[in-house]
C-alpha cells in the first residue's frame, strides 16, 4: 500500500540492515510451470480485497497493543484511507502477476501506478 521505500513495517534496503518489502510474485523453489496454481488463484481471488486487508489491519492493530511493533500497525491503519486506491489497485493486480508464466530473466513489477 505503500510506494517503493516509504514502507513503514519493511524498512528500504542500506548497507547495513533494511530489504524492503517481500517480492510476492518471485517463485523461487516452486516449480509449478513458474506460476501459481489455478485452485491457489481463485482462492486468492475470493479472499483478497479492500474490506479483508482492512480488516486484518485492524486486527493487527488490536492484536499487536501493547507490543513495539504496534505503532507501525496502527500508522499503517492511519495511513489507509490514504493509500485506498493502491491497495484496490493491488489486490486487483496480483493474481493476475501470479497467474503470468514467470519467463527467466523478466522483471514484475505493479503495473498500475496510483499516487
């Protein structure tokens, strides 16, 4: 939800610490024709959208009271209503990346800019 090195739980990479946020399509040791399986698709498909990551971001919140890692949380619950159109925008686009047969050496990337 966040734009490239504004990730506030995934801190951007530096010579000493950091890596950014995970790469969701890279299919390193699987071996399924370098693409998710349909069955796994669908199943994202029917779970993945607006309300469901807004709501297991306000679970994390609840979940995560009293614990250091709770004001990112709820930063990133703050931050929601703001990066909105992203996440839509995501949860829209990643099974299709998931779906693409992954070829060597071609680069992913989210493909719809939305800030």
């Amino acid at each position: 939800m966040y734009p490239e090195n504004e990730n506030p739980v995934f801190a951007p990479w530096t010579p000493s610490s950091g890596g950014g946020p995970p790469c969701l399509w890279e299919f390193e040791g699987h071996l399924y024709s370098n693409r998710w399986l349909e069955p796994n698709i669908a199943f994202l498909r029917k779970v993945l959208s607006l309300e469901s990551v807004r709501s297991i971001l306000s679970l994390a919140v609840a979940e995560l009271a009293g614990q250091p890692d709770h004001s990112v949380a709820t930063l990133a619950l703050e931050d929601f209503p703001l990066c909105e159109a992203t996440v839509a925008a995501r949860c829209a686009d990643l099974p299709q990346l998931l779906e693409t047969n992954q070829e060597a050496g071609r680069v992913f990337e989210w493909p719809r800019k939305t800030s």
